[in-house]
C-alpha cells in the first residue's frame, strides 16, 4: 500500500510537471508557421494572465483502480513574478486535498505561502522551482520544440475565435520540458534520487497535444494526452509492479490576458 500511495504521487508530480510545462506548435505550411511566430511574440510579451487548468488520471496499480481530478486556478503576474493558485485534488468524486498558494519573486528568490487544511505555512524557492507554475515561460519553450503541426480547424474559446492546431512534441523536447519545470525538485522530496529521474525521463515517448490560438497570437486553449508518456515513464519507475495507466489528459484554458489586477497576499499569510 505504501508503495502504491507513493506511484500515485509520482505520477501525479509527474503528470503536473508536465501539464504545466505550457504549450505551443510547430509548423507544417506558411500560414500555421506565420500565426506560431505570431504567438511566439505575443506570448512573449504577457504581462499577467488567469489559467484553468483540468487534469484527469485513470490507473490501476496491482489491480486496484483510481480515477484522479485535479482542477488548478491560476492568476499571474509576470514581472517580478507574483502568483496565486488555487488547487482541488479529487479521487473518486471525494475531495483528497486543497489548497491555496501565493508566490512572490525579488530577483532569483521566490518565497512561498501556502494554506493547507486551515494552517499557513512559507518557504523559500528559486525562481526554477516555481517556473512549472509561469505558463508565459513554459508557453514560449513549447511554442519553439513542438513539431509536426498542422491547422485542422476553427473554434471559438470565450468568445474568442481561434485555429486549431494538432501535433506532437517530441519525447526529447518533452525531457527538457519536464526537467525546466521544477520536476527534479519536486520528486527529491518522495526520495526520487537523480539516476532514478533520469530512468523515468528515459523512456518519454512524443506527447499529441492540441492547442486554440487566436488571430493575435494568444494561446486560449491547449489539451494534452500524456497518456502513452505518463505509461513509459512510470513502468521505467514501477519494475516489478503491475501498473497500466488508461488516460492523463490535460485542458489548461488561458484568458484575462494583461488585465490581472494586483492583489495582496493576507497578512495571515504573512505572519506564518
């Protein structure tokens, strides 16, 4: 059970690692490539955003079945970067945890508050630990490593009309993807040693992704189907353990773009 507990968080740190690693495309004709250089430089130029982003994950792990959602709200700010989140984990339609984080960045130091079941806690990071969080930053990496892209339609996202675009990002890409987001810090603290990560990166396979840019260049939407990479990446991690991994999938929905107000972390927050 202690071990099925900790695949479980792994795969969630993993998966959230990569969700949030951002979005983007490549290019297969001249007008897909002309909206991407687009998006390249309006994403580039954000100054504050609000993401939703939906993660689902269904597993079985020695024959047991968990089905997991996790919903994240997220308003940034982008220079110095400031950002609060509110995150809902979810297991069989029982809330498992929530809570609500606030970062603020002075120079390369972040420090962090967070409220968890009623109690604030703080603690220093580094600007690389919080960077799984900055989805401008992680948009621009994707947006310049996906490949193999195509338009295949239009859509409206809030009102707003979009190309959709359809590829892959390659497994390499998504290596170095996952290893810029905070990923090697994160699993350190599960007892996840660096040779064990670096097995666990070995094994990623190239991520489909679907993604809703508008005329401007702001990306509205991206979707992700880390099924087959979450799969390769855990049973690198989980030999000798029975573990099938039917779906990860990821919708991150952006809007608010440069038009977040300030807000002020609670005092509360700041007395922890």
């Amino acid at each position: 059970m202690k071990l099925t507990k900790k695949l479980i968080a792994l795969a969630m740190t993993a998966a959230m690692a990569a969700a949030m690693a951002g979005c983007g495309g490549g290019t297969d004709t001249a007008d897909v490539e002309t909206l991407l250089n687009t998006a390249n430089e309006t994403m580039a130029n954000v100054d504050s955003m609000s993401a939703q982003m939906d993660m689902v994950m269904d597993m079985e792990v020695e024959g047991e079945t968990f089905s997991m959602t996790t919903t994240s709200n997220i308003e940034s700010i982008m220079d110095p970067m400031k950002m609060k989140m509110d995150m809902s984990l979810r297991m069989a339609d029982e809330v498992m945890q929530e809570y609500t984080m606030y970062a603020v960045a002075e120079g390369d130091t972040v420090t962090s508050y967070m409220n968890l079941d009623g109690t604030w806690y703080t603690q220093p990071m580094t600007v690389g630990d919080l960077s799984q969080y900055n989805a401008q930053q992680n948009m621009e990496l994707y947006l310049q490593n996906l490949s193999s892209f195509s338009a295949t339609g239009t859509e409206e996202i809030n009102g707003t009309a979009t190309t959709v675009i359809e590829g892959v990002l390659t497994g390499d890409s998504m290596r170095e993807a996952m290893l810029s987001s905070g990923l090697q810090t994160a699993t350190a603290t599960m007892g996840v040693t660096e040779e064990d990560l670096d097995t666990m990166l070995e094994g990623i396979s190239d991520m489909p992704v679907k993604l809703w840019i508008s005329e401007d260049g702001y990306v509205m939407q991206y979707e992700l189907d880390m099924t087959a990479m979450m799969q390769s990446m855990m049973s690198a991690m989980a030999e000798g353990v029975s573990m099938n991994i039917s779906n990860v999938s990821v919708k991150m929905t952006c809007d608010n773009y440069n038009a977040v107000e300030d807000f002020e972390i609670p005092a509360e927050a700041l007395a922890a």
